[in-house]
C-alpha cells in the first residue's frame, strides 16, 4: 500500500504525482543500483560526483512522458489519455473499443480474439500470446476489458465509483461513520519494520478506516519471513477475534495476499463463520519473477539481512504451487484490487522492473497481471496504475473499499453469486 508522495511541476505545469509502495521493491532497485555504484566508486578510488535530483527527476519525467503513441479511451467504464506501445493498442483503445471500425483486417484480428474467449479471464498462456501476436499493452488493455465485461465486475465497479465520489467530498470533513459492527485485520507486507517510512506497515489505510469508525487491529508477521510462516500467524489473528461479536474484514497488499489466502484456506469455513469480506490489494498470489530473476540482488544494502526463506517463498514455481492449494470459504467475499499499467502511465519507480518483466506479459511492475486474481472473488482494477497505486488518494480509495465492501456484504437480495471467471 502506499503512504508518501511527491509532486514535481513539469515546464507546462503539469503536476505529476508518484507515490511510494510498502512492497513495490522495483522501487528499490535504481537506490540500489546507485548504492553500488558508489561502493565500487570508492573502492577503486576513484572520485565521483552525484548527479542533482532534479535532473535525474527532469529525465525520468521526460522519459515516461514520451514513450509510446498517445491515445484516449475508455475501457470497462474507465477513461484513460496516455500513450500505448504499439498500433494496435492504440486503435484497439481509441478506436475498437468505441465501436468505431476502420481498419478492416485488424477488426477482424480483434474479433478472433473475442470469438475465441472461453468465458473465463484469459490466463498467463494467452495474455502471452496476445503480447507475442499485438502488444504487451494490447494484452494488458484487452484484460482490463474482459474484466469489466464480468457483470458482477461491473455491478462493483459502479458501486465503488459511486462511493469514491462521496468520499472523495465527505472524509476530508469528518463526515462518514462505518458501522460500528465491524472491524479490520490488517495484514503488512514484505519489509514493514525496516520500510514503515513508505508505507509497509499500512499506517496510511489504518489511520483512514479509523477516523471512519472502525477498529483496526494489526497483524505483526514476520517482516521477511516465509509466506507459510506468516500465514500461521494470519490464522492465529483471524481465530483471535472470533468471539468479538463484531464481523471481521481483512485487508492485505502484495505479499501478504497469499499469507491471507493460505490461513483462510487452514482455517476453512468451520474455522473463519465471522469473517465476512478480504481485500486482496495488488496480492502476489502465484509469486513474482522479479525473484526468480534476481532482480533486486543487492537489497541487503540497503536493508540490511533478509531471511532466504522469505525470499524464496516468493519464487513463481512455489508460488503457482501453492496458489492450486488455496480454498478460501465461499461465504467470504473476495475483493481483487489492482492495477493495469501502460507503458505511458507506468510510474517512475515502477519502471525499473516493469518493462523488464514485460518478456512475461502485462504486468504492474512486481506481479503479472493474472496473478493478482483469485477466481470466484469480484475483480476491481485502476486502469493506468501499477504496483504503486498512484492514481488515487489512498485514504479515500481504502474508505471507499469498506463502504462498498460493507454495503455488499449487507445487501439482502444475494446478488454475491461468483460470475465465470471473475
């Protein structure tokens, strides 16, 4: 989740905002590059001399503001202005997508796609093999699309824009109370007791649910420990509040997604009757191949010994193990949460590990995109952000998230029936 932002006025006056992401270790990688620079610098003896922040701000800027062919459109009801990689995102964004069809054999391209759907979310196979035939952002936006074509994915999406907007107006006032029959287990993520500056320990989300009335309590995992290790310790939280005679939301972001997913798969539903809802925040379910291609090497410089076990717990191939495993109740309500990046939207911190990664598919800049949903869940997604989640004020989104959430789990007509592929 995300805590600190900084704003940089650009020479049209333009602000653009970046914020800082608990788990987002992408975000690490250009300190840690530049770290053992230095050291190697000072090894040899040689003398050196930084460059100014805001000429490595002035290029970032420079480069994430000019990658790619600028296009406007609308995907599952979220309008978009940035740049995509290729012709046929763009036209796929700005032009098929609003029904006006101009390119003869490309419509028809697109058109096998769509007729070759199976009713499910395409997969990590044919997302892949859309970014190898058109584009990665191609790929990313056709997700976005079939996402939003879910009914119950859309029912939500209208639910939660609605909520935001009145959020947006009444939180800063003081003037939205959730009801007092709930409470919120917040779970952290990877390195929150040496990275609580940027918001891994959650304090952002915490502090807003609070000031809207609900009682948060507070999940101190292992920082760098195994995913099956923590997930224990989730158990044990989730056991410790099930007599409190209050209904029990948990939220998570990226690691701690598949720490929750495991206790609540342990617990089962004997184990979990008063829990009623989880937010899997940009959850890292199947594991990230920024471990497995050793991406961030150098970590321990700059926050110092981390377990090996930890590390390795988020390899893919354990990962997409242990995700097969998951059997989250049924009566609980799983709210998928992130975001789908374009090459022209992609954050500056997200970018080191983003476009690497893009040899998998789409991506967020730390997980591939089908990796962050659990089937059966509502999927909710912020088109143009990535891992960092950006876009938004995070305190109006995650009080949002909990009107919504709770007007779902209220709604007395039963419409929480899982759509395919959702």
């Amino acid at each position: 989740m995300l805590k600190e932002r900084t704003n940089i006025q650009t020479a049209n006056h333009r602000v653009v905002t970046w914020h800082t992401d608990c788990l987002a270790l992408e975000g690490l990688v250009p300190t840690l590059n530049c770290i053992r620079n230095i050291a190697r610098r000072m090894q040899r003896g040689r003398s050196w001399r930084l460059p100014s922040l805001n000429s490595l701000l002035a290029v970032a800027l420079l480069l994430s503001g000019c990658a790619g062919l600028p296009v406007r459109g609308m995907v599952g009801g979220q309008m978009i202005d940035t740049r995509v990689d290729s012709e046929a995102a763009r036209y796929y964004l700005g032009s098929y997508l609003a029904g006006e069809r101009s390119d003869d054999a490309l419509d028809k391209r697109i058109d096998r796609v769509y007729q070759s759907a199976n009713g499910s979310l395409p997969d990590r196979d044919e997302l892949k093999h859309l970014s190898d035939d058109f584009s990665v952002d191609f790929a990313a936006l056709y997700f976005a699309d079939r996402i939003g074509r879910i009914p119950i994915n859309r029912r939500f999406r209208d639910d939660f824009d609605r909520a935001y907007d009145y959020a947006l107006k009444a939180f800063p006032e003081g003037e939205i109370r959730l009801s007092e029959e709930y409470e919120v287990l917040v779970v952290p993520t990877y390195l929150y007791k040496r990275l609580f500056s940027v918001g891994a320990d959650m304090a952002v989300p915490r502090k807003a649910l609070r000031k809207a009335g609900l009682t948060c309590h507070f999940v101190e995992t292992q920082d760098d420990g195994a995913i099956e290790a923590n997930a224990d310790q989730v158990a044990a939280a989730i056991r410790a509040h099930a007599h409190s005679g209050r209904r029990l939301i948990i939220l998570s972001a990226s690691k701690s997604g598949p720490e929750v997913a495991l206790a609540l798969t342990k617990l089962g539903s004997a184990g979990t009757p008063h829990v009623v809802a989880w937010i899997n925040a940009m959850g890292a379910l199947q594991g990230t191949p920024l471990v497995d291609d050793r991406l961030f090497p150098d970590l321990e410089i700059l926050v110092g010994k981390v377990d090996a076990a930890g590390t390795e717990s988020m390899t893919t191939a354990r990962g997409r193990r242990r995700f097969a495993s998951f059997r989250v109740p049924e009566h609980i309500l799983v709210i998928n949460y992130f975001g789908i990046p374009v090459v022209g939207s992609v954050s500056f911190f997200a970018r080191t590990s983003f476009f690497p990664l893009r040899k998998y598919g789409p991506n967020d800049g730390t997980v591939l995109l089908p990796d962050m949903v659990l089937p059966g869940g509502v999927t909710l997604t912020e088109l143009g952000s990535d891992h960092f989640m950006g876009r938004k004020p995070l305190e109006i989104v995650t009080v949002a998230l909990a009107l919504t959430v709770i007007r779902w789990v209220e709604r007395p007509w039963g419409e929480l029936v899982s759509g395919p592929g959702s």
